[in-house]
C-alpha cells in the first residue's frame, strides 16, 4: 500500500472528463494491471465451476464414487482456492484503486483552490468547490475500484459463452444474445439517468454553497433579524434538490427493477428450455445443472456491467466537475512564456509605485490614513495577491516587478497579514507553525510578543490542545494576538501588519508595540494602523491621502510639526480619543485617552 497523499498528483487533461478519467489510469496503471488480473482470475474461476460440477455429476452418475468423481472433486478444491486468493487480492487492488484516484483529484482541487485565490469563488460556488473534494472526488474513484471486476466479468462471460455453445449450440446462442439485448434495454436509461444525475448534483452544489454561507453569516443573520428569510431560502432550495433526488430515483428504480427481471426471464427461458433438452436426451444431467447454474451465474456479469456502467456516468459527471475547478486560473498565475526575473538580492528595497510608499531595508515604518480600507488594499497589493487587479499598480522589489517573480520564492520572502483574522482548528502549536519549523521555544516567544499567553490558558493543553473551528472558542482579540503570533513566526525579509491590535485594549496594545518593534528592528516592517501607541514605536510613519503618500516623519515629529501635511496627520491619530474605541468584548475595556497619547 502506497503512502498517501501522494507528493505530486500531477496535473489532468482539462479537455474532456474521459480524458481525465484515461490520465489518471495510466498513472496508477500498475495497481490498475493487479486489479484487472485479480478481478479477472476471481471471475474466470467462478465461471469454471458450473462446468466441473456439471462434469463431476456425469462422471458420477456413470462411474459412481470412483476415481473420476474424486478427480473433478480435487479440481474444484484447487478452483475454490484460486477463487478464494485471488478474490481476497482483487479486494485489496480495487481499495488502493479507489484510494488513489480518489485522494489524487481530492489533492488537486486543495492545491488549486489553497492557491488560486478568491478568483475562483468568483468562477464557482463555494458549495461547487466542497462537493468537488466531498463527492466528485470519491465517485471517479468508484470507476476504478469497479474496473477490475467489469473486466473479469467480461472475460467471464466470454468463458460461459464458449463453454455453452460447445455443449449446445442452441442454449448457447440463447444467452449469448440474450445477455446483450438485456443489456442493450438498460443502456437506453442511461442517458436521462445521467442527465437528470447532472440536474441533482447542481442543485446539491447550490444548497451547498447556500447552507455554508447561512452558517458562516449565522451571526449576522441574528442580528438583523433575517434567521427566518434565509432558513425560508434554504428550505426551497432543500426541497427543489428532494425533486430532482425523486426525478433520478424514479429512473434508478426502473433501472434496477429491470436489473433483477429481465435476467431473470433469461434464466427462467434457459432452465424451461434446458429441461426439454435433457429429457429429450440432447445434453446430459450434468450439462443441464451446468446450462442452469450459467444461467444464475450470467447475471452477475451483467449486474456488473449495469454498475460500471451507472458507476462510469456518475464518474464522468464528477469529473467534468473537478475539471471545472482545476481549470480556474490563479489571481496571481505566472504566464508560461514569459522568464521569471532574476530574485532580488536579501535587502531590496519594496516600493508601491502607485502610491509612493518605500520600505526600506530593516526599518519599522507605519502606514496612516483617514480611509483604514485604502491603506489596507497597498498593504494587500505588497503581497502581490492578484496581478490582473493590480497590474495598473504595480509593487517592485528591488526594482523588479513583483508579478515578474517566482511566486513560492516571494511568499517566503513578504508575508502579509490581513486584519481579518483565520484560524485552522488542529493543534494549537501546529497551527502556529505555518512553515514547520519553530520549536516549543520559538512558539512560547512568539505567543510572548503577541500578549497572547493568556491563550495557552484557554486551550486546554496549551500549545499541544486542540483548537476548534475558526478559533471560535477564542475571543476576538485573542485570535487576533494568536494571528499575530502566527505571522511573527514566519520570520520573513518583509512582514505587513494590517490593523494588528484593533482589538485588543490599551495596555495590551502598547505592550504588543513596543515588543514587536524590538523583535523586528532591523528588519523590513509594515505596520497599516492609526493607533499612537503603535506609531510612537516605529522607525518612520507615512501619511497615506487621496491614494499617494504625501508626508514622512517619525510620529514624535508629526505631532510637533507646525505644517499643514502634519496637523491632517494629527486629525487622523487623534480622531475620537474622546470616546471609547470598539473592542472585542473578551477583551478589558481600554482607557479613554486624550491629547494625542493613549
């Protein structure tokens, strides 16, 4: 059994489902190969054993309990073991089969969706994204893990069909054509059963999409008193999902009613006629029990046949799905003809042409304006998060245009972190260590900066506890300190702090500015905040207007500065240091402030 996941899925053809479905064979051909040979050898051997019994009852009826009889008798005992063997390792092949194919288009859509962006909610549902690693992943899988079996049934059913036309042509002939007629009847089904397959499975992926989103805005909903509209909402959809689930079942009950009944007739028509025969005296005992036992033993190639064929119409609808997420592009996708510029040398200077602003080697600067939204979209565009909306301002470093760089290089090079804050749940520790490679020292340090020991006390274990899901067992303020934390430990050239202490009160907020400026003196930092505390600690402040960066200075010289560029400066720090600020209501409240301090 192969380690799973793998390290490289690879990537599918985009061009077609069945395109995709035949890539994935070849990679995993070999397990595909003891599937088929396994599956086959399983079959082939339950198809013999009709015929030793059929030739143990004649010999037995002729000769009595002699050297015949125990011949067939050891013949059939080593059939059986074959059958037993070989049956135990077409299960094992059919499981990793299924695994692979499986976990293999499962990690592809993780990989693209973790690094295409918002760019493909912008394409596809949320819901569409879900069902495709949920559903659609698991059902291409089926195709494989059934392979292995429809091959040994086919070649099965080859067996039977020479063996009976051998011994009578007639009876031969009947289920050799019969068996494709019963099968050709079922194939006509198949079409408005894949189509109103494809009908559910959009519906699913809107209810989907429409379920996470309630969930999520859940809070909101509450606050606005719009509980009622959206569960009204996602009952509709619920039940427009139950109509196409009814649509499919009715053409699927149909399906699997003629699945019993037409091999049935088959076997009944087989056995009527195979009692005539031998009475007759055309076969012999034996060769009726064994036309009858065919008869039976058909049918399960056929019902085979049925399931691939429902199995590989489900698998292509799956994969024309996982197609349509693997084939969004990335925001930030580098294009394949144009060379990677050269990596600018540790040190280079990031500079935001738009705008004006410079982060110079090592310094600490803060980024102040009267609109919180535009001083955080630079911040976002120095971690180059989608070229196509920032190709008309671009970010250079060291004179290089970002969307020019090899992205993964750039990642570990400028690291931003947003104001909105996501946490994964898992482990505590692990959750911290986004690069894996701090120690238990390195996560208490970083948790030390970020004010945030207090979290080690609401996470029962600490940093070896389990966080839940989104940190909702946090306060506000506290996933924002852990956040913080997160960042820090990834010790980048460049780090950009947006709104790192919004939550959190005064005391705390002027602890956590004055520990991270220490941490990251002499290294490039970006601090997007109007807070006095916060500016009173770095290296430089930039005052961010009308989308340029009009004024420099250290926060002490802007408070000082008798110019015009200083007082709007002033007007945006000391805007209602009267009033009590918003916070996180697990944080203690902050002190009311005046004069420009805090």
């Amino acid at each position: 059994m192969r380690t799973l996941p793998l390290p490289d899925p690879g990537t599918p053809p985009l061009g077609s489902p069945a395109r995709a479905l035949w890539w994935q064979a070849w990679r995993q051909r070999w397990i595909l190969l003891g599937s088929l040979v396994a599956g086959t050898a399983t079959m082939v051997s339950q198809a013999l054993t009709p015929l030793f019994l059929g030739r143990a009852i004649d010999d037995g009826l002729t000769h009595g309990f002699g050297s015949a009889l125990l011949r067939w008798c050891a013949i059939m005992l080593v059939n059986g073991a074959v059958m037993v063997v070989a049956g135990a390792f077409s299960h094992r092949f059919d499981v990793q089969n299924w695994l692979r194919a499986s976990f293999s288009f499962s990690q592809m859509v993780g990989y693209k969706a973790s690094r295409t962006g918002h760019r493909i909610t912008k394409k596809l549902p949320t819901g569409e994204v879900v069902s495709a690693v949920a559903n659609d992943a698991l059902r291409i899988g089926d195709v494989f893990a059934m392979t292995g079996r429809f091959v040994g049934g086919v070649l099965a059913y080859v067996t039977v069909a020479v063996v009976m036309c051998t011994q009578s042509l007639k009876l031969g002939l009947i289920v050799v054509v019969g068996l494709p007629v019963v099968a050709g009847i079922m194939a006509l089904l198949v079409k408005p059963l894949q189509s109103r397959q494809t009908t559910q499975r959009e519906a699913q992926g809107h209810l989907t999409a429409l379920g996470a989103d309630t969930v999520s805005g859940l809070r909101i909903l509450r606050g606005i008193g719009g509980e009622e509209v959206f569960t009204g909402r996602y009952a509709e959809q619920s039940q427009k999902v139950r109509v196409e689930g009814v649509r499919v079942a009715t053409v699927q009950s149909l399906f699997d009613g003629l699945q019993v009944l037409l091999p049935g007739l088959l076997v009944a028509l087989v056995l009527w006629l195979g009692a005539h025969a031998a009475v007759a005296g055309d076969i012999t005992p034996g060769e009726l029990v064994t036309f009858y036992a065919y008869a039976a033993f058909l049918s399960w190639p056929l019902q085979l046949a049925t399931q691939m064929l429902q199995i590989t119409t489900r698998g292509l609808i799956a994969a024309g799905k996982v197609q349509a997420v693997l084939s969004t592009r990335s925001a930030t996708e580098a294009d394949d003809d144009a060379p990677l510029a050269e990596a600018p040398a540790p040190g280079a200077e990031l500079v935001d042409e738009a705008t004006g602003l410079r982060l110079e080697s090592g310094r600490v600067v803060g980024l102040v304006s009267a609109d919180p939204d535009a001083a955080a979209r630079v911040a976002t565009r120095l971690g180059r998060f989608d070229d196509e909306d920032e190709a008309d301002t671009p970010v250079t470093l060291g004179g290089v245009r970002l969307a020019n760089l090899d992205k993964d290089a750039l990642r570990h090079r400028v690291v931003v972190s947003e104001a909105t804050t996501h946490l994964f749940s898992g482990i505590l520790g692990e959750e911290l260590d986004a690069r894996g490679r701090a120690n238990e020292e390195d996560l208490l340090a970083a948790m030390m900066v970020a004010d945030a020991q207090d979290v080690l006390d609401s996470v029962p274990g600490g940093l070896a506890g389990e966080l839940p899901e989104k940190g909702r067992s946090l306060s506000g303020g506290q996933r924002q300190r852990v956040a913080l934390a997160r960042a820090l430990l990834t010790d980048p050239e460049v780090l950009v702090l947006v709104e790192p202490t919004s939550a959190v009160d005064a005391h705390t907020e002027a602890r956590i500015a004055e520990r991270v400026a220490e941490v990251r003196r002499g290294r490039t930092t970006l601090v997007v905040t109007a807070s006095p505390l916060v500016l009173d600690h770095v290296d430089e402040v930039a005052l961010l207007e009308d989308g340029l960066v009009t004024t420099r200075g250290t926060h002490a010289e802007l408070l000082g500065r008798p110019d015009a560029a200083a007082a709007r400066y002033r007007a945006v720090v000391g805007r209602g240091m009267g009033d009590d600020d918003p916070q996180d209501p697990g944080e203690p409240a902050r002190l009311q402030t005046t004069g420009g301090t805090r």
